[in-house]
C-alpha cells in the first residue's frame, strides 16, 4: 500500500459509512448562480429596491436552468425573470431576462451587459427657473 493509499485508508476512504453521514444533496446535477453572478443580481436588486420598484425576489435552482424572480409585491406574478441555461452558453449566452409574459428582453454571454436592460435611464431634463 502506498502512502496516499495509507492516507485515503486513514480518512475513511473505501469503507462504507453510514446513511446517516451522506451528504443532503441528491446525485443529480443543479444549476446555480455563482457568487459573482448573485453579487451583480444582487446589487441590482439593491438599487432597484432603493427606489422602491422591487420588494421581493425568488431564487430557483433547476436541473435545467437557474432563475432568479423579482417581484413588486411577493403575492404577484414576478416583475421579470433573470435566468442562467447553460445549455444555451455556446449558442445565444446563457443569461436572460424574460418579462412577465415571457418575452425575452435580452440574452447575452456577460451577466451585467445582459442587466442593463433593468437599470432605470436618469434622464436629464432642462428646467426653466
């Protein structure tokens, strides 16, 4: 035997241990947004929070697709619908933004270019004093 053998033997690698040690997740495979994805998400949502557009939002982790929901009030429909398929990456981008009735708004390969869509134009306007 040798030694990282010896040392995979020593941790418990190879024996049976019990279900209760299993860890809670199931064999099958899920999306998720990485920690950058949800920080850019998230500092949207900040924002648009701030100024009193969003008041809830919704994560949902498929096998398929992961999206995040974002709603005026929890007990509607979401405002809009940011999702990641990764299944799309190579062809379309594998971010979106889909409106309530699901028309996609943008898609796109880079999250933040995809975001833009939602930000709030501040538009300047000239005021006669």
């Amino acid at each position: 035997m040798s030694e990282a053998d010896d040392s995979a033997f020593q941790r418990g690698a190879g024996t049976n241990p019990s279900p209760l040690s299993q860890p809670a997740l199931s064999s099958r495979s899920v999306v998720a947004f990485n920690r950058r994805e949800l920080d850019t998400i998230l500092r949207l949502y900040g924002l648009m929070v701030a100024d009193g557009e969003w008041r809830d939002y919704a994560i949902d982790l498929l096998n398929d697709r992961a999206v995040f929901s974002v709603f005026r009030r929890s007990s509607e429909m979401p405002l809009y619908r940011i999702e990641k398929d990764p299944k799309l990456a190579r062809k379309q981008g594998a971010y979106s933004v889909v409106a309530p009735g699901g028309m996609i708004m943008k898609r796109g390969h880079d999250l933040a270019q995809v975001l833009r869509v939602l930000e709030k134009k501040k538009h300047l306007r000239v005021v006669d004093a």
